[in-house]
C-alpha cells in the first residue's frame, strides 16, 4: 500500500506561481511512475505531467510553464507552476503508479487561478 499527502494549493493571481507537493509513504519501492492529474469542474481527469526514470513527460498546455520533479530521499514529487492561468483552475491529483500498474491517488487540492 502507498500514501499520498498533497500540500500546496490555494489562490493566486493570473501570471503567478505556486508549488505542489506530495509526499508518497508505504511501499514506496514499488514506485515507476510520479506526477500530477488534474480536473476542473465538469471535466475530466487529464494528466499534467509526470516523472519517472526514464524522464519526465508533461501534457501541451502546461509545457514550458509547469516542472515536475523528484525527491528520492523523501519519495516526494513537486510540481511547480509559473505562469498560471485561469484555465489551469482545478482539483489537482497526486499519482503514483507501481511496476506492477497498481495506481494510487491523493485526496486533491484545488488551485485557482483568477484572472
């Protein structure tokens, strides 16, 4: 079993910043995939960007504004975001998927961008 604790979130200003945080606890050997999902309301859950060893993948809208990375000492993946914008609004999803492709997700935080 794998637990996720997210941090971070809040309001902030079209144009600003903010960082996620979420800490993996359990089985965190079983790690191969870490990141970020996220959904607005009346939308579906869609993938932000994600890290593993063989490198980091991030959906277009958040490419070249949004880093995700990895801490292995404390198995906790961040995902900082610059350059918010109000269609980034939404409940963001920490997400950790083992070899063996069982999935484990965080409670949410919700980010909201004001234009």
């Amino acid at each position: 079993q794998v637990q996720l604790v997210e941090s971070g979130g809040g309001l902030v200003q079209a144009g600003g910043s903010m960082r996620l945080s979420c800490a993996a606890s359990g089985s965190t050997f079983s790690m191969h995939i870490m990141g970020w999902y996220r959904q607005a309301p009346g939308k579906q859950r869609e993938l932000v960007a994600t890290v593993s060893k063989g490198g980091e993948n991030y959906a277009d809208s958040v490419q070249g504004r949004f880093t995700v990375s990895r801490d292995n000492t404390n198995d906790t993946v961040y995902l900082d975001m610059n350059n918010l914008k109000p269609e980034d609004t939404a409940v963001y999803y920490c997400y950790f998927r083992t070899w063996m492709f069982k999935e484990y997700w965080g409670q949410g935080t919700q980010v909201t961008v004001s234009s």
